[in-house]
C-alpha cells in the first residue's frame, strides 16, 4: 500500500534530518555547490556595466537560477515514487544545515589565538587579522546565532508554507545573497537584488525565531530587542535575542555593539551548539506533527 501525502512527507524530512545528523554533503555533489556555480557562470559574464545594467543582470542570474530549479522540482514530480522520494530527500537536506552550523561553531572552541582566528575567518566575511580573541569569539558567536535563522528557521519556515519549492527558493537566494548581496564597488547594484530578496524572505522568520528565544529569559530578550534590534533589519533579531539568553556581549567594530556581561567564549560557544540543535529539532519535530496530523496544501 502506497503512503499517503502526509506520511510520504514525514518520511522525507525525517531521514533528510538523519542524513544531516551524519554527514554533510561534499561540495561535489551539493545542490547549493551547484546553484553557487550557476550564479558564478552569471557573475563572470556580466552583459552591462551601467548601474541599471548591473542590478538587471544581478536579478536575472538569481530569478534564472530559480526559474532552472523549480523545472528540476516539476519533472522530478513527474518520475516513480521511489525515484522521486530518494531525490527529494537529497534535494531537501540540501536546503538546511543543522550539522554543519554546529561543526563551524565547534571549531572555534579553542584558546589557541591563531587557530580561532583561522576557523573563524571561514565563517565570517570581516576581516579578522587584527581581531583580539575576545572579537574572534564574538564573530563566532554571531555566526552562529545569525546563521540559525539561514540555515535553519527560515528554510523550516518556508518548507511548511510551499514544500519544498519554498525551502529551495530560500536557499538559492540566501546563497546569492552569501555570494554577491554586499555593498562594494564589484556588488554594490549587481548584488542589491538577491541582498533585498534576502531580507525580505528572512523577515518573518527572524522575528517569529525572536519570540521563540524569549521564552527563554522574556526580559533580557525583550530588552535586547528594544535597544538593538534596528541595528540591523533581521540579523539583530537572532543575534542580540541568543546574546540576551547567554547575557554576552557581542560587537562587529565599527558597525555594531550589543551589551551583556562579558564577550563569549569556549563555554558560552559549547551552550550555543546545545541551543542550535535544541531549537532546530524542536522546529522540526513539531512540523512533523503538524504534517502527521493535520497535513498541509501540498501534500
């Protein structure tokens, strides 16, 4: 007997979470590897160099490489139900990464100055040569608890809206933003489109990821909120509010300080790997029951 809608997509997104609890996928045979690629092929072969020129073709790469992803979705629709279960699980682990968040932060659980400064420089876009390894955990930190929402939350949240055409559209244009969404001279207009799409998809799920960490500690979370959270437009919402629960502080220099009792360190790293995957298999439990029990559109 064939499993219903719902079973079927239980199913996926539990053994997708034991693949992620194993092993990640080597870049290879990553379908974010592949999509960064794509984008790259865009990058490299610009059409204009006029600002408007610029914004356009940063556009087109990202809505092109979406537009080649939902025809790969639609047609592994059409294949055998083994056939079409085994490649959506693949593709839907791709799209979120509970392991390897955890795995960057445990790297940087180190005293050795030059080691944490090299694990962190893999995690962060600053410049940190000249960082003190009080700013070099906090730039950790601040990965991690920012990257929570990336590279969990917000796929989780798009997933149990659209399926998995949501989970892979955030993720293109979360890579796209990771790859070209910054504010130089190289991307200024042709990253502005995937840097504001960005924002726009992280927008809900950094606020409705804020109100699950206030239960945690309600007054610290609520105060960090008050005074920091328009430092910036939705990554305030997960660093300062996992700042607040640990009661660190944390500070990119030059751009943004959050106040707390003293920056992080080893210890307060090792609580926040416990936290990311308190939160993130929370999340996906509780979606598995709500796709059990109640089912959703998509399925």
């Amino acid at each position: 007997m064939s499993p219903s809608g719902r079973e079927l997509w239980v199913l996926i997104v539990l053994v997708a979470l034991i693949i992620d609890f194993i092993f990640e996928y080597p870049n290879k045979i990553h379908p974010v590897a592949w999509t960064g690629k794509l984008l790259g092929l865009f990058d490299n072969h610009r059409l204009s160099s006029t600002h408007r020129g610029e914004f356009i073709n940063g556009m087109t790469s990202v809505l092109v490489t979406i537009l080649i992803w939902m025809i790969v979705l639609y047609f592994t629709g059409l294949l055998p139900l083994t056939i079409r279960t085994i490649i959506e699980i693949y593709i839907l682990k791709s799209t979120f990464s509970i392991g390897g968040l955890v795995k960057s932060v445990r790297r940087c659980e180190t005293d050795d100055t030059e080691t944490l400064r090299r694990n962190v420089a893999q995690i962060v876009s600053r410049d940190v040569t000249n960082l003190d390894q009080n700013h070099l955990y906090s730039a950790a930190f601040e990965s991690g608890a920012e990257n929570l929402v990336d590279s969990v939350v917000s796929p989780l949240f798009y997933f149990a809206l659209f399926g998995i055409w949501g989970a892979v559209v955030f993720r293109i244009v979360n890579t796209a933003d990771a790859m070209i969404g910054y504010r130089n001279d190289k991307y200024e207009f042709y990253g502005k489109f995937a840097a504001r799409a960005d924002d726009v998809l992280n927008f809900l799920p950094s606020r409705i990821f804020a109100l699950i960490v206030m239960v945690a500690n309600p007054r610290r979370v609520y105060k960090n909120l008050k005074n920091y959270s328009k430092l910036k437009i939705n990554g305030m919402y997960s660093m300062a509010t996992v700042a607040a629960v640990f009661d660190v502080k944390i500070e990119k220099i030059g751009h943004y300080y959050v106040d707390g009792r003293s920056f992080p360190n080893e210890r307060s790293l090792r609580k926040l790997e416990y936290a990311i995957y308190l939160i993130s298999y929370s999340l996906f439990f509780v979606l598995i029951g709500v796709v059990y029990f109640h089912g959703t559109w998509w399925s």
